[in-house]
C-alpha cells in the first residue's frame, strides 16, 4: 500500500531548490523576470490610483475580470488587476528563504499550460507565489514560514496535481485480482503445483509470497511459484529466501544467487509497471 504523505514528501523532496538569495541576484542582472501569482480573494492590494489600500473582497471573470476591493476607508471600487499591487508579505520576493522547481518535465508542463492551459490561478490559491523567467524557467515559493508546509501546502499541492487521487488509485488496483498476490492463494498454489506439493502446506507458501512481494502481478508470481518451486522440495524456503536472500545461510551461493537475481527481475518488473502507469496518467 502507498502511504500518501509519505509519497508527497518524496514527490517534494525531488523538488530542484534554489536559495532565495541566489535568485535575487538573477533578478537583479535580468529584467525579464516577472511574477505570475494570481491575485485571490483575501489579498491585501493597494489601489495604484489613489494610495488606498484594502482587500479583495470578490472576483468577477464575466464579461472581463475584475476585481472588488474593500477598501480601508470603508468604501468599495471595483478594478482591473492592473490597477491595484498586492501586498505580500514578504515583498518582492516569498519571506521562506528558497524556491522551487518542479524537476519531472511532466508536473513542469502541468503548472506552465503545455498543452491545455496553466494552472498558475490554482497554484495560487494554495498561497505559493510564482515567478517566470525566459531563461531560466518557472519557480514557486512559499511567503510564510513558521508552521507545517506539508499540511497547509504540499499535501494540497500534491492533491491538486492529481497525485493523491493516482495513488489511491494504485492502491486499489494493486489489491484487485488483478494485482494482488492475495490472489494467489491456497488453492491457486495447488492448481500450479498439483500432485508436485507433495506434503507441503499451500497456505503457508501463499503467505510467505504474499508478504515478500506486495506488487506482483497475479502471472509474475504464478511464474515464479512454479519455476522456483524445485528450492522448496529440497528443503530450503525458497519463497522466503526470494525476499531476502541475504539472511539465508542455508542457500549454496549459485541458489543465492539465483534467488537474487529473481528478486531483481520482478523488482524491475514491478518498477516498470509502476511508472508505466503513474506517468500515463500524469500526462493525460
């Protein structure tokens, strides 16, 4: 089973981050640079014009955006985003001393629009702020500090980009018939092996393959139960010895080393399965 905040801290920790000083020096050389972050109800803007500050109060998109501010002198305007500055807290730039950017090129091209639009508005709304140079790229940063990024914006994040809902996804597939070795059970072991059982107990070996491979398909561990059923017969458990072949003294070193070699196989298998479908998805 893939436990999700642990799947969104590697997802983040992958992130490629930059120290917030070093980007302000890139800025400082490059005119170019500008920030994408969309302005959101509750934001504190100063109205250009007249010096007024106040907050958004509401957002209107039809016919054109625009935006109402409650303004501090308890009056109201209603304006263009071109017509106001927000007020973040950190200024110029987040107040957290670094930035990020995504490394996979498929989370990249989520958040710029290639090919169906960019999601800068939802990146937003989760409080990042973002900011795009020609040269160098999209980075997001974050303009608080002093509590639990994972919670409050990470695990948001992880959500919006579609990776919680993939990986409860995978879960449930991974444990249908599919793909669980609860399927190959007592009586799927006696099917494969037949009269070749002999005295050994199929329950048993279900259970230690069960709990050696946990993402096997069904046809990756018929294979294996029955090619690999000769090490059993001679008195070693060698299902066990599959998942840790290390910690069998009992092993000669070729079946050592067989039994390494078909740990890796299906460790491969699994690993192409795995990213074959997270990716497939990701790109949809």
């Amino acid at each position: 089973m893939y436990d999700l905040e642990e799947e969104c801290k590697k997802w983040v920790n992958g992130f490629n981050e930059f120290p917030l000083g070093m980007i302000s020096e890139l800025m400082d050389h490059d005119p170019d640079w500008e920030e994408l972050t969309v302005p959101g109800v509750g934001d504190y803007v100063v109205i250009d014009e007249t010096g007024i500050g106040g907050r958004i109060s509401a957002i209107t998109s039809e016919p054109i955006q625009t935006y109402r501010v409650d303004l501090d002198d308890k009056s109201q305007t209603v304006c263009a985003a071109q017509d106001f500055t927000v007020q973040y807290n950190g200024g110029d730039l987040p107040i957290w001393d670094a930035l990020w950017q995504f490394s996979d090129p498929v989370d990249q091209e989520w958040l710029d629009g290639a090919p169906t639009g960019s999601h800068y508005k939802e990146m937003s709304d989760l409080d990042f702020r973002i900011f795009h140079s020609p040269e160098y790229g999209t980075f997001f940063g974050i303009d608080q500090d002093g509590y639990d990024f994972y919670s409050t914006h990470w695990m948001s994040l992880f959500k919006e980009r579609g990776l919680a809902e993939l990986y409860t996804d995978l879960n449930t597939q991974f444990n249908s018939k599919e793909y669980s070795l609860g399927t190959i059970s007592a009586e799927t072991v006696k099917d494969i092996l037949g009269d070749e059982l002999g005295d050994f107990d199929p329950e048993e070996i279900a259970q230690i393959v069960a709990e050696d491979f946990t993402y096997a398909t069904s046809d990756i561990l018929t294979n294996w139960v029955k090619d690999d059923f000769v090490g059993i017969k001679n008195g070693l458990n060698k299902v066990q010895a599959i998942g840790h072949p290390q910690q069998n003294r009992a092993l000669s070193p070729t079946l050592s080393e067989q039994a390494s070699k078909a740990h890796s196989a299906v460790q491969q298998q699994q690993s192409q399965s795995y990213d074959n479908f997270v990716h497939s998805n990701l790109e949809k």
